[in-house]
C-alpha cells in the first residue's frame, strides 16, 4: 500500500478553536479562496495576531479544517459500522452509503468537503492535499477490505465500483440535481451485492 504523508496538526487552544469553528463554516458555505484571513478573525472575534500565532498560515487554518471534518466523519461512520457489526459485509457496505447519506443531510448540503477544496486547490505540493488524498484512499481501502470478504479475487473490481458509486452520490447531493442520490446508489450497491453473491455463492443481499 502506498504510503500516504501525514499533515502537520496544531495545538487547539480555546482561541484557536474559535478560529477553526469560523473558517469551516465560511470555507464551507464560500469556497476557500474567497475568504480570506481578515474575515476569519473578525468572524471568531480574535485579533489577526492571533491567529497567525495559532495556525502560522491559511495553509494550516485549512488543513484543520479538513482534518476536523474527516475526523468527525470517521467517528459517525463508526457509529454505523458497529450497529451492523455481527452482520456480514453486505449490511456494513450498504450502512457505508446510509452513513454518507446521514452526513451528507447534516453536514454536507453543498456536498464533500474534500472535492470541493480539491476542485478548488488542487495542487500536490499543497499543505492540504495529503488530507484530502489520504481521505479517499482510506474511503477506497475500507471499500476493499469489505469487497475482499465477498469476493477476494474480484475486490479491488468491486471496491473501486463501490467507490465510484459513493462519491457520485456525493457529487450529486451536493449540486441538487435530483433527490436522495444516496437512496438511488444504494439501489446500486444492492443490485451489485446481491448479484456478486449469487455468482459466489454467497446470500445475497435483500
């Protein structure tokens, strides 16, 4: 497995979090470009001082915000995973896309997080891009992990289709194009599931 670089972190002192609670709210609803450090220290009420001395740069200010929100991703989805914990594969595949969908009606109105700093950064030698890479192929290796239990010669087949399929839904939340793309995905996965253990031999998903 290729090695991802983990990013650099700081200390969350009280004014620090102020600071990071006001940038994910603006970077979210604005896109990171448009808002700049100015707005950020007015919005959390702090001095541009001080938050230089906390984060040293946008840069940083922009990793924590996306580490913020994968790690809080990461914990509801383990939520979801351990209700389906005694089941098979199938059931934690699927409670994957029911957890997206749960995060995606909260957290997530104008869609991934990630996509869109990539979409708006996207440079590799960008503080920021070990977050986001990192992010998906952890999405991509927890996908083959589970197509590997149903389909060991065919799980990195399976696993990327299920990817494409998950992130799809994503793109497609987040533009609003047609309602609930996570239900319509999870006629997908369903399909493909049920027809993968049928030829496996395995009980299908139902």
């Amino acid at each position: 497995m290729e090695s991802v670089q983990q990013p650099h972190r700081v200390r969350m002192t009280p004014g620090a979090r102020r600071v990071l609670a006001a940038a994910e709210r603006l970077f979210y609803e604005r896109g990171i470009h448009a808002v700049g450090v100015d707005l950020i220290a007015a919005e959390a009420g702090v001095t541009k001082k001080t938050l230089y001395d906390r984060f040293g740069s946008k840069e940083q200010i922009v990793v924590e915000y996306l580490a913020g929100r994968d790690e809080r991703w990461r914990e509801l989805l383990a939520g979801h995973l351990e209700a389906v914990a005694g089941q098979g594969p199938d059931a934690r595949i699927v409670a994957v896309f029911e957890a997206s969908r749960v995060w995606a009606l909260e957290y997530g109105r104008k869609g991934c997080s990630m996509i869109n700093a990539n979409a708006e950064i996207g440079d590799p030698s960008h503080p920021v891009h070990p977050v986001i890479t990192g992010q998906k192929r952890w999405m991509l290796d927890l996908f083959t992990g589970l197509a590997r239990e149903i389909e060991p010669a065919g799980a990195d087949g399976l696993a990327r289709t299920l990817m494409l399929l998950h992130e799809g839904a994503l793109v497609a939340h987040g533009v609003g194009v047609f309602p609930d793309p996570f239900g319509q995905a999870l006629e997908q996965v369903r399909h493909l599931l049920g027809n993968g253990a049928a030829a496996t031999g395995g009980a299908s998903l139902r």
